[in-house]
C-alpha cells in the first residue's frame, strides 16, 4: 500500500514535471518569438552566464578582448539555474530572452535548457566556450543512463545542446567526445582552443600571481604551494567536497617546506573545514583566488577527476591524482579514456600513499608522459585561442 507521503510525493514530481514541459516546451519559446520583432543587431554580443550571479572565469579573456576592441555591444544575462526557482526564475530568463532576441552571438559556457528550447533566429550564433579542456569525466548525452545522468528518453525530450553554432575545445584529439556528449553533428564542435587560457602565455600576467596568492596566504612566500583542487561528488544541486585529509597530519609531515591550498568546485555550497591550528599551513581558498592563479602558482597539482589538470598540465610540473573512490566514482559518471593510462601522474588511494608521492613529487615526475599528455590534449592551446574564435565572429557577418 502506499502512504500519504508517497503519494504526495509522486504528486508533487509530476507537478514539477508538468511545470518544466510548461516552461521549456510552451512559455520560453512563445516569450522569445513575442521579443523577435526587432532586427538583430550586427555587433550585439550576449554572455549568458547559467548559474552564478558574475560571469565565470570561462569568459574573461574573450570579454575583455571584446570590449577593447570597441566595435561590440556587450550585454550579460545570469539566470541562476538551480539557484532559484518559481517567479524569480523566470524573470531572470525572460530578461535573458529579451536581450537574445536582438543578439548576433551568445555566449556560453556550459550546458543550457534554455537556450536549447527556443526556436532561435537563423541570424543569431551560439557559441559555447565550455569550461573544461580535453575530455575526463563524462557528461551530457555519454552519461545516459549512468547514475549520475538522466536516462535517454528525458536528455531527448529536454535537450541541453541545441541550437549551438560553435564549441570550442582544446585539441583535435577530443572532437568525438564533445559531439557524443552533445548529441551534435559534425563541423559545429572545433578545435580552436579554449579562450581563458590565453592568459597562460601573457608574462605580465603571470608574474603578478605568485605576490597575488602570497597576500592571501602569507606562508607561502618561502615554500612551495600544493594545489588541492577535487571535484564535486553527487548531483549538481546538493554537490559535496571530498573530506579526505587530515590536514594536523599533513602539517606534522610537509609543513616546514609547504603550503596547501584548497580550491573546491564552485557547486559545493558548504566545503570541509580546516582546523583552526592548520591555517598557517593550508587555506581554503576557493572564494579568494581564481583557478587560474592557483594553476599559475602551484608547485604540484593534487585532484581526482577534474579537467583543471589538463590546464596544469601547460606547466609541466607534477600532478597527483588522489582517486580514493575511483571504483565508486567510476560506476556513477565514467570516464572518455581508461583513468590509469590517461593520468599523467601516480594515483593514489590514501593518505599514506598522497604524502609519499607530495614528498617524491619532482623525482619522480614522468616528463616524458607529461609532455605526450599535453600535446594530446591541449595542443590548440597556444595563446591564440581568442583569437580565432575572434575570427569566426567575424566570418559570420
């Protein structure tokens, strides 16, 4: 027999169900072509940011670049996915799609409903610069039927890729992921290189970045800095940090030569704590330095699945892969490439096995692999990315 809660609770699915296929299938794409009265505009550019209420680090350089060069009108969008909900939620989307309909290009970069449910104009560009590089984890349509994905039947019914134009990606060699992923056609996924990375080849920039991160963590000026970056565990909406060191114990054994910083995946909305006695040794960072400082600064990478690491791997300093649950891991999202001949660098899966590979990290660095990893993966990631991505805006006018 089912219960009264049961009930409820199957009423209540249905009704949110009811709510999306109201909202994506009807609402949304009526409101676009009410909005579609006015031309679009040739130089108007909208950055659609889906979940945060600034725009990602994803953007910045093609931004920046955009809005020097003076011949863009630029307008920002931020709709909070699974953020908000109810009202506030569709104003927030409804002002996006106002923007939109007179917009030659939006640009995201990530996965967008919204997006995918309008019948956008034939004038207007999507672009995604996505936020990750080479190809990891799964995600989108390759995770059907995983654990962590939505089955088949529901990433058909409210596709997240439609209507692109462009993805950018940063080597030839990940094509086939992202199109898999995307459930996408041939020629709209390119290896033009992923745009923040840009940054990675202006010394000026780098430079500053080791003063940056000293102000925030003033023991790092006479050590070297380990860079402890997981990705998120669970779903989306309630993701979890891994809570996998016992940081008084790393103190005891690294803290004369090293700092760590944590870095936590911007979906966790409550990470681990760092006791109070271990702040002079580790710092959680995540809300006071942005990924690329820390990628910039960092004398050896620690992460589990995450695709900063191929960013780090533009360095060529020692990388660490901390996969304690790979089994478990494995069986909820899955992997592009086999997990233990794609790392370039040891895996561990405890404490004792992490605090020997920090202490014999340079030694015993694969340069070789390293290198071969690189280039694989990251090879349109030259400095130029923005560049060209520049450049096919422009040949669409």
């Amino acid at each position: 027999m089912f219960s009264i809660k049961k009930i409820k609770k199957s009423i209540m699915k249905k009704l949110r169900m009811f709510r999306r296929h109201y909202r994506y299938k009807y609402y949304f794409p009526k409101y676009y072509k009410e909005c579609c009265k006015q031309p679009v505009k040739d130089n108007k550019v909208l950055f659609l940011e889906m979940r945060f209420t600034t725009l990602s680090n994803s953007f910045d350089v093609l931004y920046k670049t955009l809005e020097e060069s003076g011949e863009y009108e630029i307008k920002t969008a931020f709709v909070q996915y699974n953020f908000i909900r109810g009202k506030a939620f569709t104003k927030k989307v409804e002002a996006m799609i106002r923007e939109l309909a007179t917009s030659k290009y939006v640009i995201l970069d990530e996965a967008s409903m919204i997006l995918s449910c309008l019948p956008l104009r034939k004038e207007t560009k999507a672009i995604n610069l996505w936020h990750g590089c080479g190809a990891f984890k799964k995600f989108g349509r390759s995770t059907a039927e995983k654990k962590f994905g939505a089955d088949a039947r529901t990433l058909d019914k409210f596709p997240n890729y439609k209507n692109l134009s462009l993805v950018t990606v940063s080597s030839p060699e990940v094509v086939w992921a992202y199109e898999e992923a995307m459930h996408l056609p041939k020629g709209i996924v390119r290896p033009l290189g992923i745009s923040r990375t840009d940054q990675f080849y202006d010394q000026a920039y780098l430079s500053s970045l080791r003063e940056k991160v000293c102000k925030v963590m003033p023991a790092a000026r006479d050590k070297k800095i380990i860079l402890y970056a997981p990705t998120f565990r669970g779903h989306v909406s309630s993701a979890k940090s891994p809570d996998m060191i016992d940081f008084s114990y790393f103190k005891e054994k690294l803290g004369e030569d090293y700092v760590i910083l944590c870095k936590h995946h911007p979906f966790v909305k409550n990470p681990p704590l760092i006791p109070e006695d271990c702040l002079d040794f580790a710092m959680d960072v995540t809300s006071k330095l942005n990924i690329e400082d820390l990628l910039a600064t960092a004398d050896i990478c620690v992460s589990d699945y995450s695709s900063l690491v191929f960013e780090y791997s533009l360095f060529e300093k020692p990388m660490i892969f901390y996969a304690y649950d790979y089994d478990d891991y494995c069986d909820w999202r899955g992997f592009y490439y086999d997990y233990s001949d794609f790392t370039p660098g040891p895996i561990v899966k405890d404490q004792e096995a992490l605090l020997d590979a920090l202490l014999h990290a340079e030694s015993q660095m694969d340069k070789e692999k390293l290198a071969a990893f690189r280039n694989k993966f990251m090879s349109s990631c030259d400095g130029h990315a923005t560049d060209r991505i520049i450049q096919w805006m422009k040949d669409q006018r």
